[in-house]
C-alpha cells in the first residue's frame, strides 16, 4: 500500500552504508558451486524429474528520502474515521450536504475519507479542510497520478493535513478494473459509510455494499423520486440501511463516534454565538430570531431545500445553538 501523509511514520534504521534514494541490498547471496562440476542428484531431490528450481530474487527495499515502502512521510490513520461518498455527477444540494457532513465531523475531531473523484468526494474533503480538520483520499490510481488533473490543489491541501493513499503502484495510471478496490479500502478503513447520492448503478453502491459486509455502519440520504441521483440512496432505504437526516443520525448509529459527541451540550449563554461554525450554519442562525419558527418558513426564506436545512439544523442543535421545539419548531438557545 502506498501513502502521502502529512507527518513522517518511523521505520526500520538502514542498513549500514546505505543512503537514501537508492535500492538497499539486504544481504541475500546465492551460495557458489561447490566441487567444480556435475554431481547426481539422489531420488526425491527437488531438481530431479525435469524440475528446477527459481533462484531466490535478492530481497530489495527502495528508498527515497522520508520513504517507507512507497509511502512518503506516513501517517496511520486514527480512528474514529467516516467515509462520505457518493455521485460524481452530484446535484447543487448533494454537494451542499457533503460539505456540510465533511465539515461537522471535522470539527467534532472525526476524520472524513472519501476518494477524491468528482462531486460529492471532492465536497466532503473541502468541508473536512475548511473546518480544520483531517481528511484521507482513497485513490484509484498511483499516489504519484494526481486524477482528476483538476483536483491538483486539492490533493496538496489533503497531503499537508491529512493523508493520500493507494493499492497501486505510484506511477499507476487510473483504469476502470482499479475503482472497486479503491471502494473496499474506503469502506474497511472508515467506522461508518454515508452515502450522499448515488444513481442505481453508482460507484457508490459498492462502497456501500463492501462496508455491510465488513461489519460497517451504513447511512444514505434520501431523495427525490424523480432525481436520478437518489435512486441509489433510495434503494439502500429501501434495504433496511438508516436513513441520514441529520449528523446526529449517524452519531447515534455507530457506537465508534460515541466520543466524537459533545461532552457537556447544552444551550450556550445568551449572546454567545458558538465558535467555529461554518458560514452556511451561521447564516441559518442569523435568519432566525428570538422567537421560534418553523422549519419549512426558514426553508423558504433561506431558499434551502428540507433535507440540505435538516442537516444543517442537526449540526446547529448538536452544537448546542439551537433546541427543537413541540409543534416541530425550532428555536436559538442564545
């Protein structure tokens, strides 16, 4: 496995001699011939009856300064981690919810991993940054292939923060046949599965599908009947998976993120506006006055569809800014 992590992982010392950005003999030898010549070999020896042997190949580790077996300054994913993923082809309020997601588990100290594609992976990485936070990009390419060549920014602020990894050789071009691989890792390395958005025949799906099968929490936001990209989600509600509607969905279902949760909530004294909070929560907080109101009003007046203010409003309550109310409402604790 290969890896470009934001912070250098010990290895084991070099052998004596050996400089950094060459390969290392390890001191495997062949032993010479003895004796000069032929000698018969007794019955049952391996060589005998036609079949010989492959030399033993001498053991090689490549170097290259701060390497480790492919992977420059390595750091090892700590858990708690969550994957979000979903379409490449998402739709405005998919990206919206991904960010949001990426940017409320960053700041609860979850680390989000995606696999940096188009859409709803290359949302959930920018809202992990802007909040601070750490973010891991699952590659289906080499670490040394930046794809999409659009997201070469993005990939330097993954690097210096977080960390990008890959099954493949590091010069590996992106191929079809390497995706799937890339989703099984996503899925095995991450605590629980959020699936954003995803067309009946998304990528997605499999990510989705590898996580049921390693024992992983599985979440999907519904959607519009008529978006294709909700029919993927859709189906895995469908399923039996728990639908997403607000971060303190997936809090509750994965026992893993228990510590991720606030340890004293509550209501913040009058006045104080939480710290930290990304600029589409604090805009929700500034439409809101002293008197509660309905989450279809403040829908409306902010020109945000339900299920991209449900999250929103989730992220705002577990933050302690803001209380639900009997009746359905809503209203600031400060």
């Amino acid at each position: 496995m290969h890896g470009l992590p934001g912070a250098r992982l010990a290895g084991p010392a070099l052998p004596s001699g050996a400089a950094p950005g060459r390969a290392v003999d390890l001191g495997c030898r062949q032993a010479p011939p003895t004796g000069g010549g032929r000698r018969r070999l007794a019955a049952g020896h391996p060589c005998r009856d036609g079949h010989r042997p492959l030399p033993r190949p001498r053991a090689r580790l490549p170097r290259r300064p701060g390497d480790q077996r492919h992977g420059t300054r390595h750091r090892r994913p700590r858990p708690p981690v969550v994957a979000v993923v979903g379409s490449r082809l998402a739709t405005p309020a998919g990206m919206d919810i991904a960010r949001c997601l990426g940017h409320e588990l960053a700041s609860l100290g979850v680390q989000v991993i995606s696999g940096m594609a188009r859409g709803i992976d290359a949302a959930a990485h920018r809202g992990a940054l802007e909040a601070g936070g750490e973010t891991l990009a699952v590659l289906g390419c080499g670490i040394d292939v930046c794809y999409p060549r659009q997201h070469r920014q993005l990939r330097s602020q993954i690097v210096a923060s977080g960390c990008v990894i890959s099954e493949e050789e590091r010069d590996a071009e992106p191929f079809k046949s390497q995706f799937p691989k890339r989703n099984r890792l996503i899925a095995a390395l991450a605590v629980a599965v959020v699936v954003v958005e995803a067309t009946a025949r998304s990528g997605a799906l499999s990510t989705a599908r590898w996580a049921a099968d390693l024992g992983r929490e599985v979440l999907a936001v519904p959607g519009s009947i008529r978006t294709p990209q909700s029919q993927g989600t859709n189906l895995l509600i469908r399923d039996g998976v728990r639908p997403y509607l607000s971060i303190t969905d997936l809090l509750e279902a994965t026992p893993e993120l228990a510590g991720a949760l606030p340890a004293a909530g509550g209501a913040h004294p009058l006045g104080m506006v939480p710290a930290g909070l990304a600029p589409p929560l604090e805009e929700i907080l500034g439409r809101m006055g002293s008197a509660p109101v309905h989450p279809d009003d403040l829908g409306t007046a902010l020109g945000l569809p339900a299920s991209v203010l449900a999250a929103r409003l989730g992220a705002l309550e577990l933050a302690g800014a803001v209380m639900s109310l009997p009746g359905g409402q809503v209203a600031r604790t400060f």
